[in-house]
C-alpha cells in the first residue's frame, strides 16, 4: 500500500512538472516575441523621383515637426497631431499659392495656420504651416496585439499640381518629433523620411489617363510598451488553464473533486473572452490574444470530454467489478490526455512564433 502511494506521488510530481515545464516555456516565448522588433504595417509604397523629373521640374526641401500627439489610440484608430509642416523652395518661383494645398493622405486637417514666409538667403524662402490634423491610417494590423509594434505612415501629399511643376525633396533629418512628447503604452524609437511622388490613374472609356503629383512619406516605428495589459491577458489566460490542467491531477476515484474543478473552471474561460474584447482593438482580423484564449478553449474542451467520457464509464454497473484493472487503464488514458494537450500548445505557440 505503502509502495503504490508513493509510486503515485512520484507520478504526480513528474506530470506537474510537466506543466509547469510547459508554462515556462510558452512564457519564454511570449518573452521573445515581445523583446523582438516586428512591424505589421509595411513602409507605404511611393514612386521614386527620377533623373527626368529632376531636370524638368522644380525642386522643394519639405519636412515635418510633430510637436504633440492631442490623442493617439491604435485601438480607435484616432491620431491627432499638433505639427508644423515646412517646404523650402526658390525664391524666384513663386510656389507658395500652389505649396499651401497641400494635405495628408487618407487624414483631415483641422486646422493650417496661414504661411509664415522667412528668406533663407537671396535664392531660396522657407514657408512654415502650423497645422492640427486628425490621422488615420487604413494600413493598421492588429494581428500581433497585445505584444505587437507598430509603424505609422504619415503621407504629405499635393494633389492640385503634378510633378511637372514640383517635387518634393526630403530626408531623415527633416522629420522630428519633439523629445517632450510622453505616448502613454508607446515608445517611438525610430523615425525615417523619403520623397517620391503618387499617382492617380482616370479611365475614359478605352483610355487612361494617369495623374502624377507630389508627396513625402514620413515614417515612424513605435515600440509596445505596455507590459501591464499583456501580463493581464496572458497570465490570467494561462491561471485559469493551469487549474483546468490541474484537473487531470486528481484522484479518478472519488471523481467529485474533478467534475467540480471543471465545472468551475471552464465557465470562467468562457466568461474571460468578454474582457478580450473590451481590451482588444476593434479589429476584424485573429490577433494572438485571439489565438491564445482558442488554443486554450480547445484543450479544455479535450479534458472536458475526457471527465465527461470517464464520468459515464463510471456510471455503468460492471465498473465496480473489474475496478482496479479498469482504473490503471484510464490511469494511463489520463496522462496520454495531458502529455498530448502539453506538446499540442506547445507547438501551436512555437508555430504561432515563427510565422509571425
């Protein structure tokens, strides 16, 4: 008697060190994924300024300075920055009618102070817009939330010229934001800029025409800092399938114990997913808080039929003749069932990790 107990405590003690392997695992997983620089959005892509282009046209520098974010939320899609835009041009040219035109594609600006024109020297003036536009970006991919990055692509575009008349001319430094701005969750870690220039193709029956005007891609790469919300997810997720888990621990003889932890557990894993989706962006994409919390869902599921399967077993009146042998046979079902739930959600988060 002696010696099976401790036979079955041994037992016990390597199937929880299992689990608990497993956990830390998935755990050092989230880890990397979090620490490693991923972006969803890809850069916009823009037309190059050509030689050509260069020779027949006039060439005005442009930047932009975000001097505050008025409201930023991935979640809502809502960005609203307190900005100044500049283009510096020839003197000589007479632009500035045509430069004030300008706006910011697939966004409305809410406010474009009037031009404030200084000469740089004899050749060249520079003309500064104070502006309040409301971004919105149509590129945003929640598919790595809570743990993802992200990239803004905040195009300047003038749509009321082509480049026959202007290009713009930028770079990496024209593009700054202000050391001051605090991004409650967010971090901006780089930023970059290009010039090239967009285009609009119009069908006319059997021909096109194809529209060619200016624009500046400014770009910004964003680092998730919010590990609070992260940990809430995940380590709650993972709480409730440790007890769910734990279940399969358990004496199966008396077999009450079980059916009361599964039974409570799995409503609460039901009732988890309406505090995802008031966390999670509204999105119509799978995200991996999605992926997570349906991996988890299923392998609950799996446990919850095999107490459902053994509970009807019991119930049948030759149970009780062949108890002992029928026992070490479900004994053996039972850790068939764990082992098979532990490398199944282990290589699901692997894959998940990799592809992503």
């Amino acid at each position: 008697m002696l010696g099976n107990y401790i036979k079955l405590t041994k037992n016990i003690k390597i199937k929880f060190l299992a689990i608990l392997l497993a956990l830390f695992y998935v755990s050092l997983i989230f880890v990397w994924e979090y620490n490693k620089r991923i972006y969803p959005e890809k850069i916009a892509p823009i037309n190059q300024i050509t030689d050509n282009i260069k020779k027949i046209s006039t060439r005005v520098s442009t930047g932009l300075f975000i001097n505050n974010f008025l409201e930023f939320s991935f979640a809502k899609n809502n960005f609203l920055i307190d900005a100044y835009v500049w283009f510096k041009y020839p003197a000589n040219k007479n632009l500035i009618e045509d430069l004030e035109k300008f706006s910011f594609k697939e966004s409305e600006i809410i406010y474009k102070s009037p031009a404030s024109i200084e000469k740089i020297n004899d050749k060249d003036e520079l003309a500064i817009f104070k502006v309040k536009v409301s971004l919105k970006f149509p590129d945003i991919n929640h598919k790595n939330y809570p743990i993802g990055d992200h990239r803004l692509n905040i195009i300047l575009e003038n749509n009321y010229v082509t480049y026959d008349k202007f290009y713009f001319s930028t770079d990496d430094n024209n593009f700054e934001i202000s050391k001051q701005i605090y991004i409650p969750k967010w971090k901006p870690i780089k930023t970059s800029a290009q010039a090239g220039f967009l285009d609009a193709k119009l069908n006319f029956d059997k021909e096109t025409i194809t529209i060619n005007y200016p624009c500046a891609l400014f770009n910004i790469n964003l680092k998730n800092i919010n590990i609070r919300e992260t940990i809430t997810l995940y380590l709650a997720m993972l709480g409730i399938f440790l007890i769910i888990l734990l279940t399969l621990l358990l004496p199966l003889d008396p077999y009450a114990n079980r059916i009361s932890a599964i039974t409570a557990s799995i409503p609460i894993l039901v009732l988890f997913r309406t505090v995802i989706l008031q966390l999670s962006p509204a999105a119509g994409e799978f995200n991996k808080a999605d992926f997570l919390y349906f991996l988890l869902v299923f392998c609950s599921i799996i446990v919850l039929f095999f107490h459902v399967y053994f509970y009807n077993i019991k119930k049948h009146n030759d149970f009780n003749k062949e108890k002992n042998n029928k026992l070490k046979s479900l004994e053996k079902f039972n850790d068939v069932v764990l082992y098979f739930i532990l490398i199944l959600f282990i290589m699901a988060i692997t894959y998940d990790a990799i592809i992503t």
